[in-house]
C-alpha cells in the first residue's frame, strides 16, 4: 500500500448573517428537519431565494457550507473525491460531497436535474436513514455526523424530458416549495438589497410582476427578484430607472425582439 | 466624373450584364428596350436596377424583363427604399398569384406610390398586435381576446376587445403604433374600472350599465361619454402606469377647454362611473360639445349588452378584469325570451359531469343531445378496421374491450404552394429557431473513459498508476473521445383534426407544423406527425402526415397543407395507437405532443362529458406507465379549468389565441427537449 495523505477542500464558513427575509414558516421547518437528520429538497423558479435560504440557514445553524452547481459533466469522482499524484506519493482528495459529510456541514447541490443519473445516484445511501458515503475507490464507508446535511434544489417551471429527478431520489427529501413572495415582501428585499426607496422598490416589483404574467406566454419565466435587485442596485449607484430596467429586465429575459420591444413598452409604462 | 469606379455604364456594359442576367431569353427587343432605358440612369441606380434583375430573373425572366423596362419611370418617384419595396412585392405577388399579376401590379405605378406614400405614415392591426396582445397580458395577468372590428371602431364588449385595422390619425407610423396601444389600454381600462358597472349609490341604488343605456345612439352623449370616460380612466392607471399616461397626455395634448370643469372630479382616484354620469348629465343640459378625441376609445352601450346577451352571460361577468367588477344581473324586460339559465359546475347536476356552459360551448360542431343528428351515411358499411383498441369505461371501472374501430386514413394533399406561403410568412422566425436549435446540436459531449480518443483522460491515467502500483488491474480505457450529442429522442405529434378546429385553428396547426419541420430539419429529432378524428367508436380516424420512417419532403408538406377539420375528438384510442407507434421507436426518450382545440368529445355515445375525459386521462396513464412523456397544447382560452383534471399524468399549456400557436409551439419544443 502506498502512504494515503488527505487534503480536504475549504469549507465556507459563514460568520455574519446572511440577510433572509423569511416568507412564510421556512426557517422553523428547515430547523426541524435539520434536527431529525432529513435531506431537505428546495424546489422553485430560479432566483427567488433558494441559496441565500440556505446561507441563512447554515449561519443559523454554525455549520459549514459546502455547494455544488451541478451540471451534466459532473462526476461521481467530482462530488466523492478522486486520487492525485504528488511526486512519489499518490495522494487522495476529498471531493466536496466527502468533505461535507466528514465536516458535518450543510452540501447543498443546486439544479440537481443537470447531473448525470449515474452521480445522482451516490447520494442516496446519505439521504436515507443510513446516512453513509460510501467511497468505492479505497473501499471506505464515511458515516454522516449528526450535523450533516443534504440539501437539493431544482427549478420545476419548465422541465425538459430529458431531465427529471428520478422518483427514487426524490422520494429521499422533505420538499420545500419555493416561489417569488407576495409584493409586499419582494418590495422589502428589493429596498433592502438593492439599496433604493420603497416607491422604487414597488415599482420595480410592480413590474416583476407584470413580466410573470407572461410566463407560458412568449416568456419562459418572468423577472426573478434576483433581477429586480439588480435592477435597484444600478438605480442606487445612479443609473436612471428606465435604463436600469431595460438592461436589468428588459434585455435579459428575452431575445425575441417583439417580445423585448413590449417589455420596454412595460419599463416605460411603470416609470 | 474622373473615378472610373463611379462612372455610368455604357450601353454595352449594361447590355452584357442583362444578357447574363437572363441567359437565352428569346425577348431581345424586349432586353434592347430596357438596356435603353437604364443608359442614362446614374450609376448608382443602374446598379440598383441590375441587382435587382438578377435577383428577380431567378423568379421569372418575364417578369424580371418587366420590372426593369419600367425601372426608370418607377425610379423618377421612389427612393432605392421604396424601389426595393416595389420589386419585393411585385415578387411576392408572382408568388402568390402568377406572372400575369405581377406584371400588372409593376405596370399600375400610381397605385403603388399611393400606398407606399400612406403606408409610411399608417400603423395597422398587424404590424402592432403582437406587442399589444403581450402588454395587456402583463399588465391585466389575462389572455384577453382582441379583434379587429368591421366598422374601424375601438371599442369592447367586455369580453372581445375590438380595433380598427388601421390608424393614421397621427402623422407617423410611430405615433399611430402608439396610439393602439394607448386605445387598448384604455379599452381594458373600461371593464377594469367599471365603464359597464357602478358601485351602488349612497342610498343603495345600484347604478348598473343600464344606465349607460338611457343615452340610446344620441351621438353627442356618447361623445361626451367617451371623453369624460377617458378623463376618469387616465387618472385610474395613473397609480399603477405612470409612464404610459405620460405618453397618453403627449399624445391627446392638452384637454379640450369644454371639459375644464370635468377635470377636477374625474380625476380623483376614487370616482365611478357615477361620478361620470353625473357631470355627464350636467353637461347635457348645456349645448357643450366637443370634437371627438383621437385616443378616446368609443362606448357603445346598445352594442355592449346585446353581445352580452347574445353570449347568454347571465353569470353577468365581465370576460376580462373581472377581478375587482361584477355586473348586475340583467333585468328580465332586457331579456327577450331566450333561455337563460344555463348549468353551472355543481349545480343540479350530477357530481362531476362537465358543465355543458357557455365557457365550454364555443365548439362549434359540438351538438346539444337534443339535437336530432343526421344518421351517419357510412354507419352500416364500416369495412374490417385496421386497428381495435380498449377503451375505459370510468363508470365501469373497467376496459371495454377492443371498442374503438380504427382506420387508417390518407390525407388529401394541400395546396403545394401553402408552405412556401408559410414560411415566408414566419422567415424571421424560423431563423431564430433555427439559430436556437443549432445551439442544442451544437453541443458535443466528451465522453470520458473510452478505449480510443483524441486526448488522454487523466483521472483514468491516474487511477491507471495507482491500480498498477496497488496490484490490482488496471484499466486500459484511458482516453476521452469527442461525439456528437447524441439525442435519442423520438417525437409523435398528435393533431386534432376535429371540425371544431376548421378555420384558424386548424391554419395554426398547420402552420406550426410547418414551422417544426423547418426548424427540426436540423436536429436529428425521429419525429412523426397524426392528425385524428372519427365519428362514433366505430369509425376512430387517424390521419398519417409524416411517418417516422418519412423525410420531410414535397409529399408531407403536401399533407400538411391538406390538414384540415374533419368530425368529432376521440382522443384516447388515438393517444393509444400513437403511443404504441412511438413505443416501437427504439429511442431512449419518447414524447408525445399534441395539439387540440378544446375538451374531447365525440358524437353519439356517451364519450362527450365525463366518459371521454376519463378515457383520455387514462390513455396518458398508460402512455405514462410506458415511458412516454406527454405535453398537451391547448388552444382554448375559457376552458382552463377541466384541464388540470384532463390531462393529470401530462403537463400541457394553454396557447389562448390560435395565432399565438406556431411561434409557442416551437419554444415549447425546444424548452422540452434540451
Ligand atoms: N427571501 C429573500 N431574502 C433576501 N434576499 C432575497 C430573498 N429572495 C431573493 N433574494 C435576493 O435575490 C437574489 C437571488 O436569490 P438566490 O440566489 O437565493 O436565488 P436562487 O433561488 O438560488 O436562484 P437559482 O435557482 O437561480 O440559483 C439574492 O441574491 C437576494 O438578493
Ligand atoms: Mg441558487
């Protein structure tokens, strides 16, 4: 046997609270299912809060963060960990899956449907009550902490039948439902985030909400608020409103030039 | 002139180019002519002329020949611009009709430079629609219904929104284009903020659109009406749409001075209908008049309630912006003796069975049972059907067993000229859609751990090392090879061919359908399309467009072209049979798409309501058991409400006006299979 040394990536840790305007018993229920060791799905359009949920969550917790964007190269070997050779020695590295677990912090692996099938799969023994790793390459069996916890996200607006999590995985996790919040508290996390007036947060909002009214309609999706804060942000560092939408909303929901041309017609209407 | 770059051409030169321009044409006094008549042009319009001749030689010589005969006259009154827009049209028309046409169009120059001249300064229907359609579906959260109407008026019933075809009261396109919108708004406007209802008084004397009424076709109260209207509702959307009543003041101008005194109350946030009619009725008692406004949307009551009736809206709603409005129910002497009461979901009916109201009853061809029906001819002589089929009885709760009679039936080619037709129609788009579904094939895949490739792959090298060092055998897959993404994916879609769908819907089919294929002839997609009908369990159609074994060529866009309305919906045996056939693709992901106009339905037995929503369902049941992914699309903008129950194992969206179809049914399949 050659001699095993581990390296073992960062792990964030996450000091300052993260600002999370809480929408509706989210926060008790994530603590719940932390204390019960459950994996915790977090289903919504994208941008509506799903990561800075779980930052909050992991600093209310004081546990370390690990995430993963998933996509659809992404490896077993990517999430377990993988061998390396330094000089002489083969040395084995943590993936960030592994890392997690031998941590006890919170992995949240975000648009689980963009990884392949074959690596969605190593996760399933962690969301069970077995709550193990197992690491076939050097026949190691990690046994999740206490701590330890799985978290999921996926976007089910507008799923292609390519992609779909397989029911014996998503039958694993306590799902959450994710969705833009009410006008009222999108229009505090605007101000709040993006650092502009309430009228103009309101308005911002107010047009959000006129662009999802065109979902399934020539959009995909309408503005996320991850959107509207960008658009506030411009306005607060001295951007004119109507420029700040045209570039933040207008330009990047869509390509259809009809269909730009009438979100403009909407910029303009609300400002 | 010393460049010789920018000198005229001689007549030789030019001579020459015609001459190749149309090779072999035996019309050379023709050609001698119109040589003659480009010598003395500038260079820059010998150019433009010749440009355009060779373009338009590859359409017709004839034609091309004409076109420039005439080039030198038509090049006196137009600009390169309008010139080009002349040739493209006169070109287009070849298309469309034939030589014969098109040489008169180039030939009747006035007409042309008439049009061109208007044209510049006009907004019509078409051009504007498509943004005006999305601007109120954001701003109401509704898909709104908006026509055109006959008598160039803007005007609602509250369920259609109807505008001119053109507009030219401004002096440019841009304006007029401004002005639809602005009047559309103003429109949904109306039955968002009560124009056709009032609260009820102070006293609890409910003011209803009955009122409205009084004013008969007294022109000038509706005038009056209109403009004290527009006051009141441009303060209503102040709150919400600053921007946009700043850009209606810009283009009404200042108010009329007669409506001065108005202002003050019209333009409280909070004043109704009543307030309106008050000051209205203020102003009838003077001789005030005020020309009518370009940007005020005409009210006419009398017209408004009789569509109302005529739709039997006796639930009393408004179709849109309905949410904050309810109207009164109608006094019974406004009714003149038709049946009013229509079925309402749970109400005397039994638990479950579909209503059969209004918001269902917009299919045409669907019968009342009381109807007496015409037998059938063919009833007695049904040959041996190619298929037999199971079907579910929801009552039973149970198959009965081979039930629904397939055929086979070949569709009549079309018109072979309708897909050029289409496709000039959507060129834009189908190039966007193009250029989408080039990204999706255009991504290769590495592959990694293969026996050969063209580079190494080092996690396999590296365990390779570690392997052998550890004593255990190491793998010889060690390189990563590049592939074309390789989709596996079969798709069927399913056409409704019912004779509810005759007319737009079934264009839209087509013309989505021909969009498809365009746009899918770059992937390589296995898809087939079926269009299905049938009248009774004995006589189920369904109608072969493109096979899956099929190209898309001259004979399927024939097909196509031939698509059109035929009986009843059956719909499950056909989600049964098309799934089978897609079933026996080898591929790895099936989908099943189909396109229908509204609920199935089937004349005869007791498939309409209940039955046939349940057999449908289960037919997407076992598809979905089977591995087949199904999406539904339906162009049906009130029946929403059944759907979510219909097509439970399937996701499906709702497209509410049909002319929206092609260009969404191609975003649809994209989002569904990348
Ligand atoms: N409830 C919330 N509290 C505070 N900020 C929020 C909230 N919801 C959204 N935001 C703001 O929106 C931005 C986007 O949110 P986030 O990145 O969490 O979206 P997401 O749901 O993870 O999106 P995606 O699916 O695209 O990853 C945040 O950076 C934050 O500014
Ligand atoms: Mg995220």
């Amino acid at each position: 046997m050659t001699k095993q040394t581990h390296i073992t990536p960062q792990l964030m840790r996450i000091d300052e609270e993260p600002f999370y305007q809480s929408v509706d018993d989210e926060i008790e229920m994530f603590e719940a299912a932390a204390k019960a060791g459950l994996p915790v799905l977090l289903k919504g359009p994208t941008g509506c809060g799903k990561t800075r949920f779980v930052e909050h969550m992991a600093w209310k917790l004081k546990r370390p963060l690990v995430t993963v964007s998933c996509h659809d190269d992404l490896t077993t070997s990517d999430l377990i960990g993988r061998y390396l050779i330094v000089g002489d020695e083969t040395v084995w590295v943590d993936g960030p899956l592994t890392a997690a677990v031998r941590a006890g912090a919170i992995c949240y692996l975000d648009e689980i449907v963009e990884a392949r099938k074959d690596t969605t799969v190593v996760i399933h023994p962690l969301a069970d009550a077995r709550r193990v790793l197992n690491i076939d390459k050097h026949g190691e069996q990690v046994e999740a902490p206490p701590e330890f916890m799985l978290v999921i996200s996926y976007n089910p607006g507008y799923q292609s039948v390519l992609k779909e999590i397989k029911p014996s995985t998503r039958q694993r996790f306590v799902a959450f439902d994710f969705d833009y919040p009410t006008a009222a508290v999108e229009a505090k996390i605007v101000a709040a985030e993006g650092g502009v007036s309430d009228d103009i947060a309101q308005k911002l909002v107010k047009l959000g909400q006129m662009t999802r009214n065109l979902k399934g309609a020539g959009l995909d999706e309408g503005a996320s608020t991850r959107l509207l804060v960008h658009a506030a942000q411009l306005i607060a560092s001295g951007v004119k409103p109507q420029a700040a939408c045209t570039a933040a909303v207008a330009r990047s929901l869509s390509d259809d030039p009809d269909m730009t041309a009438s979100l403009q017609d909407l910029v303009n209407a609300v400002f | 002139m010393t460049n010789s770059a920018v000198r005229r051409l001689f007549l030789s030169e030019i001579e020459l180019r015609v001459e190749n321009a149309l090779p072999g044409h035996p019309d050379t006094v023709g050609m001698q002519r119109a040589v003659q008549g480009l010598e003395p042009l500038s260079r820059a319009q010998q150019d433009l002329v010749l440009h355009w001749l060779e373009a338009a030689a590859q359409s017709s010589f004839e034609l091309a020949l004409h076109m420039a005969t005439l080039a030198p006259q038509a090049l006196e009154r137009l600009d390169a611009e309008g010139f080009e827009i002349w040739v493209l049209n006169g070109l287009d028309m070849k298309d469309r009709e034939d030589v014969p046409t098109a040489k008169a169009f180039f030939r009747d120059l006035d007409d042309f430079i008439l049009r061109y001249r208007y044209n510049d300064s006009v907004a019509t229907f078409d051009d504007v629609i498509h943004r005006t359609y999305i601007f109120l579906q954001a701003i109401s959260g509704e898909a709104l219904d908006i026509r055109v109407d006959e008598r160039d008026k803007a005007w609602t019933d509250t369920q259609v929104m109807y505008l001119p075809y053109e507009l030219a009261a401004l002096p440019d396109a841009a304006s007029n284009r401004k002005l639809y919108k602005v009047m559309a708004t103003l429109l949904w406007a109306q039955t968002r903020y009560g124009t056709f209802y009032a609260e009820p008084g102070e006293d609890g004397q409910a003011v209803t659109q009955n009122a409205l009424l009084r004013y008969g076709s007294d022109e000038r109260a509706l005038r009056l009406l209109a403009a004290l209207e527009a006051v009141r509702l441009e303060a209503k959307l102040l709150r919400d749409l600053p921007g946009l009543v700043a850009e209606i003041a810009e283009l009404r101008g200042p108010w009329p001075a007669e409506l001065e005194p108005a202002l003050p109350r019209l333009s409280q946030p909070d004043a109704t209908l009543a307030d309106t009619l008050e000051v209205l009725d203020a102003f009838l008692k003077t001789d005030v008049d005020i020309p009518a406004m370009v940007h005020a949307a005409t009210i006419d009551p009398t017209q408004t309630m009789k569509n109302i009736r005529a739709e039997k809206r006796t639930d009393g709603k408004p179709r849109f912006g309905a949410q904050e409005i309810a109207f009164e129910p109608f006094p019974s002497d406004f009714d003149d003796g038709e049946a009013v009461g229509q079925g309402v979901a749970g109400e005397d009916m039994e638990p479950g069975d579909m209503p059969s109201s209004t918001s269902l009853g917009k299919n045409p061809v669907r019968r009342n049972d009381d109807v007496v029906m015409p037998v059938n001819p063919n009833t007695q002589l049904f040959p041996e059907p190619d298929f037999k089929y199971d079907e579910w009885d929801y009552k039973r709760g149970a198959y009965r067993e081979e039930w629904c009679h397939l055929y086979e039936v070949p569709v009549a080619p079309g018109d072979p000229a309708y897909v050029n037709q289409v496709k000039h129609k959507y060129r834009a788009y189908i190039w966007q859609i193009r250029r989408q579904l080039e990204m999706i094939k255009g991504e290769d895949k590495m592959l990694s751990r293969q026996v050969d490739g063209e580079e190494m792959d080092i996690d396999a090298m590296i365990e390779h090392v570690i392997d052998h060092r550890n004593g255990s055998e190491p793998s010889d897959r060690l390189f990563r090879r590049r592939v074309r993404n390789e989709r596996s994916l079969a798709v069927m879609f399913m056409v409704d061919m019912s004779g509810s769908t005759k007319g737009w819907v079934n264009n839209a089919e087509r013309e989505s359908l021909i969009l498809l294929c365009e746009a899918l002839e770059l992937l390589n997609d296995n898809y087939a399309i079926y269009g299905f009908s049938g009248w009774g369990h004995k006589r189920c159609e369904i109608y072969p467009v493109k096979r899956f074994d099929e190209q898309y060529d001259d004979s399927v866009r024939a097909k196509i072209a031939g698509i059109e309305g035929k009986d009843f919906t059956r719909m499950g045996v056909a989600v049964r049979h098309l799934s089978k056939l897609l079933e026996e693709q080898g591929a790895r992901h099936k989908l099943l798409i189909t396109i229908s106009d509204g609920y199935p339905d089937d004349f005869g037995d007791e498939y309409r309501n209940n039955y046939g929503i349940e057999d449908t369902r289960r037919a997407l049941q076992e598809a979905h058991e089977r591995g087949i992914r199904s999406f539904c699309v339906t162009i049906d903008r009130q029946g929403a409400d059944y759907l979510p129950h219909l097509y439970g194992p399937a996701r499906y969206e709702v497209v509410p006006n049909a002319y929206r179809l092609p260009m969404r049914m191609a975003e649809i399949y994209r989002h569904l299979t990348t």
